[in-house]
C-alpha cells in the first residue's frame, strides 16, 4: 500500500495542557518531552486503505466478528430501536455496523473510500500496521505531530477554533447531541484531506475520528524531563487522540492538540480510528 508520510524532527517540546476541562483526562501538567525523528502518515487511514489490508489478507475486525458496533443515534434508521449505553445514550448498538459499513445499513466502502477508516479496535488497527509495515504512533509522537510546531497553542492552527473565520476541522456544531448545524460541511466524518494541514502538512489532526495511538493509558506524568516516553508497561487501557466529529463545547471539548481519551482495546465506534507512523526513522532506511 502508498502511504504518504512526512519526515518530523522531532525535539523538545511542552507536551499536554494545564487547563484541560476533564481532570481524568490527565492532559497536565505541561511537561518537557523529546522525541526522535519520526515518520508519521499525513492523514488518517481511510476506508479505501483498509479494504485493500481487507482484500489482500482476509482479515475479519472485531466488530465484523461480534456482529455489531456503536453508531451515533442520528445516522441510525429511526423506525429501529438499537440497545443505547446509559452512560452515552447517543450511541446505539447497531447490527452489522463496522468498517465497510459504518451506519450498519449498507456496504459504504466505495462511496467514501477517502473517508477515514472507523469502528476500529485497537488489534485491527494494529493487524493493518502489520501487513502495512508501520506502527502505531507514540502518544509523544502524535502530540508534537499534531502541533506543527506552534508551542502552547490547544489547536494545530493556532488558539481558535475558528480562526479568520475559517473552519479548521470537523467538530459538531449547534446542540449536542440531537442537532448538528453542519456549518463546517460536514455531520458525519470528512474525507481525510478535507480542511487546511497543519505546519507540518499533516491533515485533520484533530476533529474527524479519535486515533488510536501506541501507549497504555495513565494519568501519572514524570515532572522531570523525559525522552521519547512510551506509557506505562500495564494496564487494560489505551491512549486515543485527537477528537471527532462528535466533539463540542458544551459536552467533550477533546478536540485541542492535547485532549486524549481512555479506551478499552475492544472499543469500536464510529468515530474511532487510527494514523500510522512509519518503522524506519528519517534517512535511515536500516534502522
């Protein structure tokens, strides 16, 4: 498979943020981390991508294999009643939901082959970076990644939102979680190059899908400088980046630069996906 992918510096940078709005997050404190120069792909994997992993290997996703996966209740057939989580009542379970078919109704691989990849556990995310030669970003990765090179920003284009009056990214817009405006043109995901990239010419680093990223999930940060951190070595929890289509101010606000999320490796929803770095390091294709 081509996967575009930028050569990144890495360096020094001040990972996480001091004012993240979900405490349990563990975005803070600011912190000094470096990173090795990497290779990251500039957009997320897409539908069309993985049906090609899909067509090459054979490969069955966990949820093809458990016969359902979340969807959001506004892409659901409304005559329908689909098991709701009490916690998130905006998800349904819906039958034969998964990556070719995102809203469990029909076979939408062809139609939005440049749409990202979603319903993704963790191990099918990592099944593709197998066949495909890569890996999974670290956290560190991702974050300096996202940046592009701004310092202290929460967006990868600078402090707004919606900066020069320009929508940057694919976030909800209106009332969540019963009515999306669409002002950025989208209700559901975007195709993976369809806002502005960032300084460092990656694409939707935030908005459009959650992006599984390479470590375990913890909220205990080292205050002193690190380098190229990888998470804990334990834990049933993993690091997703990034925020989706779903996010808005009024009830996740986990679309800045540092937001992350804990997830179960089972987790598939349609608004969870994953962007792959590359194995080898910048000019050094021994590694």
């Amino acid at each position: 498979t081509s996967i575009e992918v930028v050569d990144l510096s890495g360096g020094w940078f001040q990972m996480g943020a001091n004012d993240g709005p979900h405490p349990e997050d563990g975005e803070g404190p600011v912190r000094e981390v470096f990173v090795d120069p990497f290779r990251l792909a500039a957009t997320a994997v897409t539908i069309g991508d993985y049906a090609e992993f899909v067509s090459a290997t054979g490969y069955q996703t966990l949820a093809e294999g458990q016969g359902n996966s979340f969807v959001f209740h506004l892409f659901c057939d409304a005559e329908t009643s689909f098991p709701a989580p009490v916690q998130a009542p905006w998800w349904r379970q819906v039958p034969g939901a998964c990556w070719h078919s995102p809203d469990g109704l029909r076979r939408a691989a062809d139609e939005k082959a440049d749409h990202p990849v979603t319903h993704i556990a963790r191990e099918d995310a990592l099944a593709y970076c197998r066949w495909s030669n890569t890996r999974l970003p670290t956290e560190a990765e991702w974050e300096i990644a996202a940046r592009g090179g701004l310092v202290g920003q929460p967006y990868p284009w600078g402090d707004k939102m919606e900066m020069d009056g320009i929508h940057w990214s694919n976030v909800w817009q209106g009332a969540f979680p019963d009515h999306n405006t669409g002002e950025d043109g989208h209700i559901g995901t975007a195709p993976v190059r369809e806002f502005p990239p960032n300084g460092w010419r990656l694409y939707n680093m935030t908005g459009n899908v959650w992006e599984w990223v390479a470590d375990r999930f913890t909220t205990l940060h080292p205050a002193r400088p690190v380098r190229n951190p990888k998470g804990p070595l334990n834990g049933l929890r993993f690091v997703a980046k990034g925020g989706s289509y779903l996010c808005h101010s009024s009830y996740c606000e986990r679309y800045r630069t540092s937001s992350r999320q804990s997830l179960l490796a089972a987790t598939t929803t349609g608004n969870l996906g994953f962007r792959v770095a590359a194995r080898t390091k910048p000019d050094n294709d021994t590694v």
